[in-house]
C-alpha cells in the first residue's frame, strides 16, 4: 500500500500533507461549504457497486441499495442511474425514490411495521415486492391489497436463527431479534399467502444483520433458505426470486470484511450445486456501498487540556454522527493538514450538552485550534440518522468526482429546522 492512502478508502488519500477526497483537497471543500461538511467520493461508490456486479456476473441480479444508509436525493439518483433499485423501509423513503428518478417496479419495502396507509401508497406506485415480516402483516396486507383492487407480490423475511457475530443493536436474524418470521413457521406462511385474496408469492429473503465481517453465518443461512424453497415449491408454490439481504461490513478499524465479490462467489457455488443458480437474485446493501466513499470534515474549536483527560472539542456533534453515541462505534479521525511535532491524546467530543456527546476515545493527534479534521467512513448511517438535537442544523453535503465538488445539500438554517412549529395563540 502506498503509505499516504488510508486503508479500505482507496479514493481518500494523503498528497504531501494534505488530504484529498478524488482530486479536490478536502481543505478547500471546507472553505468553499464550511464545516461540519460531509464529501462523498463517487468513484468509490462506483467501485463498491462494481464489485457487486462482478460477483454475480452472468447472473440474474437485481441491486437494491438500502436507502436508510444514506438517503440523501443526490445519492440515490446515483443509484437509479446505475440501474439500482431500492431497498425501502417507510413511506417517506418511497417518496425519495420516486423524487430522485428511481424506478418503482424496482423497490422492494422491508420493515416490521408498515401501516395501511404505506401499503397502499407502495400499491399505487407499483413496486416491486413486500418484504413481509409477520403473519398479521401478510393478513393486513391482504386486506389493503383486495381494497384497492390491486396485487401485493409478496417475499417472507425468514429469521434463519444464525448469528451474525455483529453489534447486538445491528444484528437482525437470531431468534430474540423483532425481524422476520421463524423458519419453523415459514412454509405454512406461504401456504397462508398462496391462498390469501390479493397476495402473489414472489420470493424469499433475509436479512441477518448489519457491519457483518464473516462470511460463514452467510452461508449458513443461504443453506437454510435453499432448504426452505425447497420445501416450499414442493408444496406446489413457486419462489421466483432469492433475496440475500445486506450486511456486509466496512474496514471501519481494521476490520476485515469479506470481498463482495469473493463472498457471492462463494454463495453462487452453493447456489450451483443446488440447482438455485439460474434464478432472479436480489441483494440489498446498504453500509458497503456508501460507508466508506464518506468523510466528515470538522473544525477544532477549542483544546481543553486536564488531569484526567484532554478534550479536542469540534464543531460536528452526536446530532451529525450518531453511531459513536449509539453503538459506541469508532470512526477514524485524521487531519485535513498534517502537520510536524508531536501530539498528545484526546477525546473528541462535540458541542452537545450530553457527555455521551463524543465522536472518539484515546486518539493521539496533533491539533490546533482552528485545524481541520476529517471524520472517515461517515459515508452510511450518519447524515441519514443525523438529527437537529440542540437546536443544530443539520450538515452540508458535497458530492466529488474527480476534481470537482457538487453541492448536494445546502446547510440546514434556523428558519428551516422552526418551519413546521406553531407559537400559542
Ligand atoms: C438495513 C437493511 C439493509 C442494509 O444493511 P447494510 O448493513 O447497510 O448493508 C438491508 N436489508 C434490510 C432489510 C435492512 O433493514
């Protein structure tokens, strides 16, 4: 490795002292937008969706990024334009499909509790299939569906019982987790749904979970869901589509992910020896696309020096980067200009009045005030969860490709976050 490119991040990278994202110098972004600035790297999405690809190359695969990772207009309209669809989880996400130019008949709607009025908004548009989570939720459906004259293509999210070996909060396919229905129950569920007005049986899914850096507890469910399909078409009902989930994890520290294209590879010579690998493939990734083509840029606004600790306090907060105070999560922090010296150790932390306000613990840096940093694989999971907590609005966003920087997100102002509020008479 070149010692100036940062590991997992090949389009963020040190030239001398200073760091770029592609060809623009992350500095002169933030002069030019200001700070907290998230940048995203449009090469690095293409590469991260290419890999994919080249998996399943010859296959019948259907991409769809899960939006909830990053949802912002620009970013999906990317997707779309590569012939993405979606991966869905309200209503308000499918009004950001169809407003950045993506293809209804290409989202699928997964979630544990889709209202009626979200059905039937996802029946008029027309999409693709309900991921279904539930048994009361296939009956509601078919209910909404034969109210509105149409027909729900449906998939059952079946909980495969195998442990992702992830954060407890992000995995989702062990018996205790909210998400999909038992595998136990799973055939007479479609049994249920092959005789229920208004439902078409389409496929079948999982989802295991989130930040997954073992390729095994893929496989092993992957042999479950070709167990249940099939048991399921022996019953005389026909899946036409298998849906592998997301989950796939980021070098966020270290971390060793398997390669996308490694792992399909993989799971196709499984699919092959079953006789599965001729059929419609649907994958829905979310992190893996985008985690790592994002950085945050932050300003040092003050160096508070103490017995116990020393705080480097930034103008980014819990409000932009979540997962730090939600899952205790570590992102890397380098400067946007290295300097000479030696440092000392921090906690960086934000302007939040909440100790658990921090974005890092023990990072030795060499900072000043008025210094630049750049918070990486800020790409997924952070401007999507970011909130306006302590009245702050939320971040600018660019997108970069090559040497040039798109804004695709003004800065959020005072008047927009008391828009929807109403003083006493
Ligand atoms: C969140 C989610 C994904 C994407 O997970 P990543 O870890 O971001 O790849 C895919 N499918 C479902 C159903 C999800 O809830």
């Amino acid at each position: 490795m070149n010692p100036s490119e940062l590991p997992g991040r090949p389009q963020i990278a040190y030239r001398g002292e200073a760091l770029y994202i592609e060809d623009c110098a992350v500095a002169d972004l933030a002069r030019a937008h200001g700070t907290p600035l998230f940048a995203y790297s449009t090469a690095a999405m293409h590469d991260a969706l290419a890999a994919y690809r080249r998996g399943f190359s010859g296959r019948k695969l259907l991409v769809c990024y899960a939006m909830k990772a990053n949802s912002s207009l620009a970013i999906l309209q990317y997707f779309a334009r590569q012939g993405c669809g979606f991966d869905i989880v309200s209503g308000g996400e499918l009004v950001r499909v169809l407003a950045a130019g993506g293809d209804p008949a290409k989202v699928i709607f997964s979630g544990v509790g889709k209202t009626r009025a979200e059905m039937r908004q996802a029946l008029d548009a027309g999409i693709l299939c309900f991921n279904v989570e539930s048994e009361a939720e296939l009956e509601v459906l078919s209910e909404v569906a034969t109210q509105c004259g149409r027909q729900a293509r449906v998939s059952i999210r079946v909980n495969p019982n195998v442990d992702p070996k992830t954060h407890p909060y992000i995995s989702t396919g062990l018996k205790g987790n909210k998400f999909g229905i038992a595998h136990e129950r799973t055939l007479a569920v479609y049994q249920r749904a092959a005789q229920l007005p208004g439902l078409q049986v389409a496929g079948i899914d999982f989802h295991i979970g989130s930040q997954i850096t073992e390729a095994t507890p893929y496989l092993d469910a992957i042999d479950r869901l070709l167990d249940l399909v099939e048991q399921i078409e022996a019953a005389g009902i026909p899946i036409k589509h298998l849906d592998f989930g997301g989950g796939l994890g980021i070098d966020y520290a270290g971390d060793t992910p398997p390669a996308a294209d490694a792992l399909w590879q993989e799971l196709l010579a499984k699919l092959d020896a079953r006789g599965f690998g001729e059929r419609q493939f649907i994958i829905e990734p979310g992190r893996s696309l985008i985690g790592n083509a994002g950085l945050c840029v932050t300003e040092v606004l003050y160096l508070k020096p103490g017995e116990a600790k020393n705080f480097c306090i930034v103008d980014a907060a819990m409000n932009d980067l979540p997962r730090p105070a939600m899952y205790q999560a570590f992102h890397a922090i380098v400067p946007v200009q290295q300097r000479g010296g030696a440092g000392a150790t921090y906690d960086v932390v934000g302007p939040v009045c909440e100790s658990g306000d921090w974005l890092a613990r023990e990072r030795a840096l060499n900072v000043q005030a008025g210094d630049q940093l750049a918070v990486l694989s800020a790409g997924a999971y952070c401007m999507s969860m970011a909130s306006n907590y302590n009245t702050r609005g939320r971040a600018a966003e660019v997108l970069v490709d090559g040497g040039t920087a798109r804004i695709i997100r003004v800065r959020e102002t005072p008047d927009d976050m008391l828009r929807a509020e109403r003083l006493l008479d």
